[in-house]
C-alpha cells in the first residue's frame, strides 16, 4: 500500500510541474499575478505543514533537543544548498538570472531528489503524514515549477526546450521516491529524522524564499490578497490535521 501510495504521490507532483510550465507558456502576461497568488498560498501552506503536522509526529519518538538540533541542520543545509547551487526560487518572469540557467537546473534536480526521500519518508510512517507531505510539496512545487520555467525563458531557452527540460527535471523526484522505497528498510528508523529535516526545509523555503516576496508588494489590495491566501494556506493544513487525526 505503502509503494503505491509514494508511485501516486510523485505522479502528481510531477504532473503539477508539467501543469505549471503549460501555465506559463498560456498565460504570460499574467503571469506575475499567478505566481504572486501561489507564492502567498505556499507559505502558509508550508509553515502549516511543518508546523501542524511534521514537526508533531516527529516528536512522538524524538527528545525535544535532538528534534531542534536536526531542525536546525535542515535550515543550515538549505541554506547551504542554496547558495553552493544557485537555487534560486526566482517568483518573475523578469529576474536577471541568465547565468544561473544551468546551476538552477542542476539544483532543482537535488532539490526534486531530496523531496523524494521525504515523501518516501513520510508514507514509511503513515499514510496520513504522506499526504499532508505530498500536498505541502505540490503548493510549493507549483510556484516554483513557474519561477523555473520562467528562468529558462528569460536564459534564452526556446518554449519548447524549456519546457521539455523541465519536465525532465521534474522526473526526478520520483527518482528520490525509488531510493526512498529500495532502501525502506534500511532508514526506516530515521523516518522520524527525515521528516524532521523536511520540516526544517519547509519553514525554510517560506522565511527566506516565499515570505520576502509577499513582503515586497506595496499595493494594499495585493497586501490584503496576499495575506488571505497566507492565511488560507495555513488554515487548510489545520483542517487536514483535524479531517486526518
């Protein structure tokens, strides 16, 4: 139940990815209020998830020092991995990243692999944990998905390369979700470990990627809109936890 359950998961992470990229290449003139939208959603869906649900399950078998410390190597790893790669989560179609086509690609595949492992991770311990995993890595993906796309855009990619590159990459998470799987018995035991890293990820992706470009906007309709969908985010990860429990 378990495999089949992370075969449909990565599936429809990959097809938010896929949907993501038609989304651009159909509304690009809009496409900064689409992504400003689903930037606001995602973080507070992010911030719910791993704070109403990861975080909680994990501290069912782990010591509250050991559970902070590996919360904060998750949030220095990121960090790292950032920066070392060029992940750049880039939410317009005008940023200046010609040069960080191929470092944002190489980055998103590690970024997919890791997202892997955790859903892999997360349906090891329950079902209900992997699909709050699931769709808190699908609301991140999708903006993400349109910043990326519209990166390889701005680099100099036609549409069709870009958009078959990028739907290469996103390929790779179910990569990660068959490593999950071949080695299950293996990291079993750190599943706990593993969810608490992508808590770690998660909160880290909305604080330092997602809520600075929310913190941007200066039109106090947007701020209003913004702060909803924030807020939306959040509420619906509660309502999960109390439809799941």
């Amino acid at each position: 139940m378990a495999l089949i359950s992370i075969v449909l998961a990565s599936s429809l992470v990959i097809l938010s990815s896929i949907l993501a990229s038609m989304v651009v290449i159909s509304l690009k003139k809009h496409i900064n209020n689409i992504i400003f939208s689903l930037v606001s959603f995602s973080a507070g869906s992010l911030i719910g998830g791993a704070l109403l649900h990861l975080l909680p399950e994990a501290s069912n078998t782990l010591q509250n020092e050991e559970l902070f410390q590996i919360l904060l190597l998750s949030f220095v790893i990121f960090f790292l991995i950032e920066k070392v790669l060029h992940w750049r989560h880039c939410h317009k179609a005008g940023c200046k990243v010609h040069s960080f086509a191929y470092m944002n690609l190489i980055g998103d595949f590690v970024h997919n692999i890791i997202d892997g492992l955790i859903m892999s991770a997360a349906f090891l311990t329950n079902i209900k944990l992997g699909i709050i995993t699931t769709i808190a890595i699908i609301c991140h993906e999708i903006p993400q998905e349109i910043g990326d796309f519209a990166i390889l855009i701005h680099a100099g990619f036609k549409t069709k390369k870009a958009f078959l590159i990028n739907m290469f990459i996103s390929f790779s998470i179910l990569i990660g979700a068959i490593i999950g799987v071949l080695l299950s018995d293996k990291i079993s035991s750190f599943t706990n470990y593993l969810i608490t890293f992508a808590a770690g990820g998660f909160i880290y992706i909305a604080a330092v990627d997602l809520l600075p470009e929310i913190k941007k906007e200066k039109k106090n309709n947007k701020i209003i809109s913004s702060l909803f969908l924030f807020f939306s985010g959040i509420i619906i990860m509660y309502i999960l936890k109390l439809l799941l429990e």
